[in-house]
C-alpha cells in the first residue's frame, strides 16, 4: 500500500513540474516577443551604436577608445562595427541598417561617404534613432533633400587643419616651394576641406607653386604608388601635403626609393605614432594632429545626453594641434633621462612608479 502511495505521489510531483516548466516556457517566449526590437539589454542598459569607417587605421582605433571608456562610466551598452576598408560606402549602409533593425537607442557614425551614407541614415530617421556624426559631415544638401536630421556633429575643423599645415610650409620653404598633394577620396567632405584650407593658405605666396595634386584614397600603398608616379612626372618637386599620415607615409617611402630621403618636406595629417616616429628622426617635417579618442568620447556623451533627452550644442569641436619636430624634441629628451635613471616607460613621456 505505501508502495502505491509513493509512486502515485511520484507520478503527481512529475505532473506538475511538467506543468511548471510549460508555464515557464510561455512566459519567456512571451517576453521574447514582446522585448523584440527593444533598445536596452537584459540589464536595463541603453544600447549605443557606432559606426566608424574602418578598424584597421590607427585613427578610428583610438575613436573607439574613447568611445568605449564613456561607455563604460556612463553605463550604457556600445556595439562598434565597421567596413574592412575605408573607403567602402556600401558596406557601411548595410551595417547602418543592420544594426537599425537591432533596436539601437543611439547611431553615432563617422561617414565613409558624406552624400551616399545619406539613405542608409533615412532609415535611422524612420526608426527614430538619433544620429550624431562624427568626423566627417554629412552633405547638408543630401540630408535636407532626404529629410535627415542629425543631434549634431563631432569633430575638428578640418579646413583649420589644412590651412595650419599650409601656413607651417610657407614658413620652413622661405615661401618657396614646388608641392606635390596627396588628396583624399574625391568628393569626401573630410579631405576635401584639409585640401582647400591648404590651398587657401598658399595661394598668396607666388613662391609656393603645385605642380601635381592627385587622389591616393587615404590608403598608404596608394600613396606610395601615386607619389612615385607624381615624382617621376615632376622630379623638381621639394615637399608634399598629404591629406592623411598614411599616405604621407607612403611617400616618405616613395622619397627613400627615389634616393631623395630628407630631401623633401613632407606634411601630414593625424599625427599618427609612425608619423611622429618618422618626425623625430627628421623624414617628415610635420603633421596636424587630432584626438580622436576625444571625439569618441564627445560622440557616445552626446549620444547619451540625447536619449535622456537632455540638449547638445550642433557642432563640438575637437581641437588641433601641429606637431612638428622641435615640438616632439622635449618630450624625446625627457623619455631618455627617464630611462637613464631607471624608470620603466609606459607611453611617449610617462613613466611608470616602479624601477625595472
């Protein structure tokens, strides 16, 4: 008899843990469904995207830094992707509209095409998302047309730069000087604006003449072609204005090939580390330094200020610097005395607390 008692309780406790996880079942596929589309993570944290135009520059590496360290302390969730090259619009649009479809609360994005980015960021204005643009504007024109609306724009004066980097020619030249221009990608707002503040720099100095001025597409390897070619058709070149570090680096390795090392000015445009390596060793005379980890940084703040509804100014500005040779000589000379007296450096001009 106590033998049918236990397993009938045994068959009735079975029944209703059956019943148990059937309801369990049910309530999580019902908040499934209804959390779908949501805009926050499981821990109640807002969701950031940002899009930047590659992972594989020195430049946007430090954006997302910055961007995920403002992350971090204001708690929310950032989801960074990117295209494989910079110069690939395309796959940005896709990306955008992918992570529309995710549920994002916030896009920041820093536009591989200032006019064509314009219909992927529609879909960020259907979706309601907020767009703060970061680094490259978008085409007013194209966004109005579409009816686009952007919280606002993150970034330094780009034409500033470029006119900093003509007038610091016009210096070190004397006012004469015959320059080759490696452009950016024709059409992008970015090096387009650093083009025509250097051009507005030089052109009231009839000492400063360009001989040549092409596209090498932000990319070092074109820089390296389109300068050699640039050479070959202009051998009375004597300094070059690159739009970007990596293709002024690309030069500087055109200049080696041709035998011509320290024999040309070359200005650049970042200040990225290989650049300021390159500046301290006296191959290249300058470049207009950036921050980009400020930008991320400003971008995610002003991202989040928006979801709280909070006001953000239209434009942030991110300062400029122009780092040129006697610029990085203290900081060289402190790095030495540092590790003359034992210290362990940690970065460019800081040491650490404990001796090696």
């Amino acid at each position: 008899m106590n033998e049918k008692r236990s397993a009938s309780l045994l068959r009735r406790a079975v029944k209703t843990m059956k019943k148990a996880l059937a309801l369990i079942l049910v309530v999580a596929a019902f908040s499934t469904c209804c959390n779908r589309g949501t805009t926050t993570t499981t821990t109640g944290r807002p969701t950031v995207a940002f899009v930047l135009k590659t992972l594989n520059h020195p430049f946007f590496v430090d954006m997302r830094r910055g961007a995920q360290e403002a992350a971090d302390r204001l708690g929310v969730t950032l989801q960074v992707q990117a295209a494989e090259r910079e110069i690939d619009v395309e796959k940005q649009m896709q990306i955008v509209e992918n992570l529309i479809q995710t549920g994002v609360q916030a896009l920041c994005i820093t536009p591989s095409g200032s006019r064509e980015i314009v219909s992927a960021l529609v879909k960020a204005r259907d979706a309601k998302v907020p767009i703060i643009v970061v680094d490259t504007r978008v085409d007013a024109k194209a966004a109005a047309d579409a009816g686009v609306r952007t919280e606002t724009f993150v970034g330094s004066d780009n034409y500033e730069g470029g006119r900093l980097a003509g007038e610091y020619l016009v210096k070190v030249t004397g006012g004469k000087a015959r320059v080759g221009i490696l452009e950016g990608i024709p059409g992008h707002e970015t090096g387009d604006s650093r083009l025509r503040g250097f051009r507005d720099a030089v052109k009231a100095t009839p000492g400063i003449t360009i001989v040549a001025s092409q596209p090498a597409n932000w990319e070092r390897d074109q820089g390296f072609n389109v300068f050699q070619n640039m050479l070959q058709a202009h051998s009375d070149i004597d300094s070059v204005f690159a739009c970007s570090d990596l293709m002024a680096l690309g030069a500087l390795e055109a200049i080696a090939a041709a035998g011509r090392t320290g024999g040309i000015k070359v200005i650049g445009f970042d200040a990225l580390d290989d650049a300021k390596k390159a500046i301290a060793a006296g191959t290249m005379e300058a470049s207009v330094a950036q921050f980009p980890s400020e930008m991320g940084r400003a971008a995610v703040e002003s991202a989040v200020k928006v979801i709280r509804s909070e006001p953000v100014p239209p434009d942030i500005k991110v300062r400029l610097e122009l780092v040129t040779r006697h610029l990085l000589k203290p900081v060289s000379l402190l790095v030495t005395k540092i590790r003359r007296a034992g210290w362990r450096v940690r970065r460019s001009g800081e040491a650490s607390t404990r001796r090696t």
